[in-house]
C-alpha cells in the first residue's frame, strides 16, 4: 500500500502508541508516535472521529508518562471531540482507531 497509504498510516499509528505505553520514557519511542500520529491526522477530513482517538490516544500516553494533569485536560477535549463526531460520549477503553 505504501508508507502514505491511510490504512499504512492507521496501522502504523496503532502500533507506534502501544510501543510508546510500554516505553513511556523512551523518548524516541514517543517521538515515534508523535510523528506517525501527526502524518495520519493530516490525511483525515475534518469531524471525523480519529481525531478524537488521536486525542485520547496522547492523553493515555501522558497519563502513563506522569502528566496527570495534563493527562485530564486532554482526556476532557478526547470526550469532547468524540461527542462531536459520533454524537455519543465516549465508553471505554480505547482499543482501535477508526
């Protein structure tokens, strides 16, 4: 499919987040994520609901890291965003992107 391919993207994204939960001091590992993660929210349309898992997805890993506050607070814009686009809150745990 090829390295930009969305559905590379997505996979590629699931995977990097689970490498950077069980590194989360490993600051490659995170930057790995980021990076994939920022590459596949380019190729989604606006409202659509990956963004919000992108966004619990960085909230999971700044709760594993420590960041508890900062953890909240994008835990919150997560439930938020998701009830935009789906029009329904949240149930978790997360376990896939869309």
């Amino acid at each position: 499919l090829g390295s930009n391919n969305v559905a590379t993207l997505r996979c590629a994204t699931q995977l990097d987040w689970v490498r950077a939960l069980a590194a989360p001091s490993d600051a490659s590992v995170q930057a790995a994520f980021a990076s994939t993660a920022e590459r596949f929210e380019a190729t989604l349309p606006p409202g659509h609901v990956a963004h919000a898992e992108l966004q619990w997805m960085r909230a999971e890993l700044s709760d594993r890291r420590g960041s508890t506050a900062s953890a909240r607070a994008q835990f919150a814009d997560a439930r938020v965003a998701w009830r935009a686009a789906i029009g329904a809150e949240f149930v978790a745990p997360f376990i896939a992107l869309h």
